[in-house]
C-alpha cells in the first residue's frame, strides 16, 4: 500500500501530545468536542488502516482465494501491493487485540450507565437533588432516565449556602451537558487505539473544567465556584470521602481516586483567570490534522479497491486462459 494508510497510523502520535494543551488553551466546552471528535474519527481511520493492511495480507493466500470461488489472484496481488506480507500479518494481529479491547470496553460502558440508570431509578423521590444522610463529604451527577445530583450532608456541612448553589450548578451541568457521554467516546477510542490514552484523560479534565464554567455563569461569581472547588476538595480529603462512587458518576471532584482528587489546583486557577477564548491557530490546526486524517482515508480505501480490481482481473484473466474454450482455440491448426 502507499503512504496514505501508514499516516492514518501515525497521526494519533501528535494528537497525544497535543492533548493536555489544547485542554489547557481552549474553552473547555471547545476542547472537549475538539478532542472528543479527534478521539473518534482518529481511531476510526487507524482501525480502518489496519483493516486494509489486514486484507492485503488475507488475499494473498491461495487457500482464501479458493474458497472465495477465485475472484481474486493471490499472485497478482503480491506483485502489486508494495506492503509486506509480515506487515499485513502484525496488522491483522493488532486489529484482533484492538478490535477485543474496544468490544470490552463498550461492553463495560453500557453495562455501567445502564446501572446507573437503575441506581438513579431506585432513589428515593423524585427531585433531581438527593441528599444521603453520610458524614463523608460526597457529591456527584448520576445519568439516568432521570438523573441525580446525590450530595452527601457531610458535603452540606463543608460548605455554605452561597457554595451549595454552586456546586449544585456543577453537577447540573454534568447532567445537562450529558458530561458522561463525552467521556465514554473518549474512552473507546483509547481502547481501539492505546496511543489516544492522553485525549480520554485530557477529556476528563475539560468536562469538569465545562461544568466549572457553567456553575460560574450560573452563579456569576468565578470566585465563587473556585473557592467551592477548592474546599469541597479539602473536605473529602479531611473525611476520606468517594470510597463509593459510581463508576459512571462524575462530580465537583473528577474521576479520581481518593488519595488523588484531580487536577483541583489547575481548575482553581482557571477559575481565578480570567475566561479562556477560542485560539484560532489551535483549531485550525485540529481542522487540519481531521481533514488530512480524512483525505488520507480516502487514499487508503482507493488504493485497496485499485489492488482488489487488478487481484479480480488478474484472477478472470487465468480462468480465461485455462478454460476449455481457450484450450481448444490454441489446439486448431
């Protein structure tokens, strides 16, 4: 094959190293659908990649051309696919592996929102706010069918009444912003291509980040929401809270473990800084990376059915050669 389809492998490299800047120098809410889309259409084409080198490798065995009823020539194929057979064989290995780990993966996203939706269901009320009467301070957005805003009361107490109004703008707009989403996408495109591991984390920031912004024009006070951040942060660390956190619930704290509350310094700064804006040369170079991954895509898939047309005509042209009539036209005097 030519170059087109080893660059849809090598793009996903500079968008890895891209992807903590560009959640730093966005708007959040752009940098998580800049990110989000990269993620997914950059593991689509390198999948897509390995799928071409895969067929490549596939029809040059005369065993599958045969139970294909000869519609291809396994030599002519060969001749006129510049890939290896070695590469084509790693790509079909690494396809399997890439392939089962996404299957996994959406497997466990499903199964988890689906309980959490019954876990939502099960609460008792039918306010969206649902307090849980626990000395640890807790809270978090549960997506649901509807969702809920579980906070803790030693949560409550941690905070005053200007700070609940702010924290329960946060995890309002997790729900409203469908955050979870975001973050599942993210994280299927890292399991189809481990090199997109840094934009799923990057993205667990910025959603958090989004439902900082939000929370502040909620309440129109920036200050507000960093100061609420900062010490609903400390309260859980004090109380050793988040020991039982749903798996698909994101909160005011991320999706960290306790010994490790998330990025809260970085997201009290932001909100200490004055808002971010668009940078037009990040995304147009985002723009540009997705038109390239596109245009390359494009290549590949043509440069397989120009090799499946010669395989298949070269195939044609050798059972024209050997079929009866032909023999027999070459017998006559």
């Amino acid at each position: 094959m030519r170059f087109a389809v080893y660059l849809l492998l090598l793009f996903p490299l500079p968008a890895a190293l891209a992807a903590r800047p560009l959640g730093a120098r966005l708007p959040p809410r752009l940098a998580t659908w800049l990110l989000t889309v990269g993620a997914v259409v950059l593991a689509a084409a390198s999948s897509l990649a390995l799928g071409v080198l895969a067929i490549t490798a596939l029809i040059r065995f005369p065993l599958l051309a045969r139970l294909a009823d000869g519609r291809w020539s396994p030599q002519v194929a060969q001749h006129h696919d510049p890939a290896s057979l070695s590469v084509g064989l790693l790509a079909c290995g690494v396809l399997g592996a890439t392939a089962t780990a996404a299957a996994v993966m959406l497997w466990r996203r499903v199964r988890t929102l689906a309980a959490s939706a019954a876990e939502a269901a099960c609460m008792p009320g039918r306010e969206q706010l649902v307090v849980v009467d626990d000395p640890a301070a807790e809270a978090y957005a549960l997506p649901g069918l509807p969702g809920r805003i579980v906070v803790s009361t030693g949560m409550l107490d941690a905070l005053d009444a200007a700070e609940h109004e702010a924290l329960l703008a946060h995890e309002r707009a997790h729900l409203t912003h469908h955050h979870y989403l975001f973050v599942a996408f993210t994280q299927l495109a890292a399991a189809a291509n481990p090199l997109l591991r840094p934009l799923a984390s990057t993205v667990s920031y910025t959603v958090e980040r989004w439902a900082d912004e939000s929370a502040a024009t909620a309440v129109g006070d920036r200050r507000q929401v960093a100061r609420t951040v900062g010490k609903a942060a400390l309260a859980a660390k004090r109380t050793r809270a988040r020991g039982r956190l749903p798996a698909a619930a994101l909160g005011l704290l991320g999706r960290f473990a306790p010994t490790e509350p998330g990025p809260v310094p970085r997201r009290v700064a932001a909100l200490l800084a004055p808002p971010l804006r668009g940078r037009t040369a990040l995304i147009a170079s985002v723009v540009a990376l997705l038109l390239a991954t596109a245009l390359c895509a494009l290549e590949a898939t043509r440069d397989l059915d120009t090799l499946l047309d010669l395989a298949e005509h070269g195939s044609a042209r050798h059972l024209a050669a050997h079929s009866p009539t032909a023999l027999s036209a070459d017998q006559r005097p």
